[in-house]
C-alpha cells in the first residue's frame, strides 16, 4: 500500500491496515540501511519509568536549572 504525506507532514493510514484507535501511541524510528519509517505500537499502560530508564541520555548529564527568571528584552 502507498501512503502519501499531505502539507502537513501527516500520514493518514487507512482503518483496514492497522487496528489502531484514536489516541494509540505509536514509537516512529527511521531505518536510513532501509530507507523506511517503522512503527511500533507502545501499551496504553505503560510503565514510563522504565521508558525513561530506556532514554540514552543519562539524566545525571542534564544541566542543571536556573533559579533566576529570565531578563526581559529591551527592543
């Protein structure tokens, strides 16, 4: 089946390919040896501890908040 990105960059996948309902969460990763977009359905109830313990950056190595506000602009 072809799909056909609209102006928006949306893909609008028809009801008969995929069982899916609105408000699925879908994870999308580009394949660049295969030139593909793949899909992978993530559970409805998942456990996003263990998805941020998935995350490749360290949550040690963010920088760490300031406590000022921010300056306005003068323009």
């Amino acid at each position: 089946m072809i799909l056909t990105l609209d102006a928006k960059r949306r893909l609008t996948l028809p009801a008969s390919l995929v069982p899916a309902q609105p408000g699925d969460h879908f994870q999308a990763e580009f394949d660049p040896d295969e030139d593909a977009v793949v899909f992978r359905r993530i559970a409805r109830n998942a456990d996003w501890v263990n998805v941020l313990k998935a995350c490749p950056v360290r949550m040690d190595d963010l920088p760490s908040r300031r406590r000022e506000f921010p300056k306005r602009l003068k323009l």
